[in-house]
C-alpha cells in the first residue's frame, strides 16, 4: 500500500499534540470498543496481504482476469480497485 507523506505542517501540528498531551485527559476503550478496533486492525493487515500477494501474483505475469476469479470479482473491478494499491514497480495494467 502507499505509504502517506506528511507535510511539514502537519508534522508540526503531531508534535504539538504529543508536547502538549495529558495522561490525565485518556479515556480508555471499553471491551467492545477494544473488539472493534482490534478487528480493524485484522482487517487492515488482511487488505495489506492481498494486497501484496496480488501485486506478487502480477509481477510474476498471472493475468487480471485470473485475479480477478480468484477473488471472485470481475477484472475490471479488480484492475480499478486493487492496481491504484500496487507499488510502481508492479504491473499495474
């Protein structure tokens, strides 16, 4: 997945808040909360996954139409969703 460049102003803005962080303002999650958040995470390394293992798949030539009947969508849907993910050495078309 692409990694997320952060501007200057926006490093600042992070620094700012850790400086000025409060341990007496955290407010902690509840198990429910804490479910929820930990199947996200799941979900998010599950995607990365894919993710990588059809780029991996791509660069070693298997097709967008094979792919795509792996995953069980069409190719077109696959191409539109899966190669804007891909890194630029990968093929992406």
């Amino acid at each position: 997945m692409k990694k997320k460049k952060f501007t200057a102003e926006e490093l600042e803005a992070l620094s700012l808040k850790i400086e000025n962080w409060d341990p007496q303002e955290v407010k902690f999650l509840s198990e429910e909360e804490c479910q929820i958040t930990r199947a996200m995470i799941s979900s998010t390394s599950a995607q990365d996954n894919l993710v990588k293992a059809i780029q991996d798949a791509r660069n070693a030539g298997v097709s967008w139409a094979k792919v795509a009947k792996l995953i069980g969508v069409t190719p077109q849907a696959a191409h539109k969703r899966y190669a804007p993910l891909m890194s630029n050495n990968a093929k992406a078309s």
